[in-house]
C-alpha cells in the first residue's frame, strides 16, 4: 500500500512540474510580442522621374516577347518596388542564360 501512495506522489509531482513549465513558456511567448516591437515603415518616396515616365511598347516589340509577359515582368517589378505599374518604364528585355550549375537544368528544360 506505501508503494501505490508513493507511485501517486511521483506521478502528481511529475505533471505539476510538466503544466507549471508550460504555462511558464507560454507567458514568456506571450511577452515577446512586448519586448520586439517594429517600427511602423514610412511610405516609400515616389521618384520624380518614375513618375514622368510613360509606359514603352518598343521593349516587347523588338525581343518578340508577348505582352502579357511584359505586363507580368512590369507588375512584379511594381509590387516589389511599391510604385504603380503606371510610372515604370521598361527600357529593355533580354533573355539570360542559366546561372545554375548542370544538375540544376533538370527541372527547367
């Protein structure tokens, strides 16, 4: 009978430990959103010449790219920037090689 009540202390002892030890990393999770703050981002500066600059078709026509594929190529340069697609100007396009060693044109042939 001293064995079992024994056994039960150990057992009572070892989840106590376990939920105290929880409920520790919980609140220190929960305090780092206190302790790491970020700054709010200012908006980015809208550049002037951006801005006076006018959309260009010559960039498609002379590579033969569709334009679809240009307007792809001009919002993602937009978004990555934060300026509207409006106001960017593309001056060419050219098609590069692979920068990646052998084993890695596998996937993209």
């Amino acid at each position: 009978m001293e064995t079992a009540s024994y056994m039960w202390t150990i057992v009572t002892i070892g989840l106590v430990t376990v939920f105290l030890s929880l409920i520790a990393l919980v609140a220190m999770v929960s305090f780092f959103k206190f302790i790491f703050v970020r700054a709010p981002k200012a908006a980015p500066a809208v550049r002037e010449s951006l801005a006076k600059a006018a959309p260009s078709e010559s960039a498609a026509k002379a590579v033969g790219i569709d334009g679809a594929v240009v307007a792809a190529i001009v919002a993602a340069i937009a978004a990555a920037s934060g300026v509207s697609a409006s106001s960017l100007r593309i001056a060419s396009i050219e098609r590069t090689g692979f920068n990646t060693p052998v084993w890695g044109h596998v996937d993209r042939a």
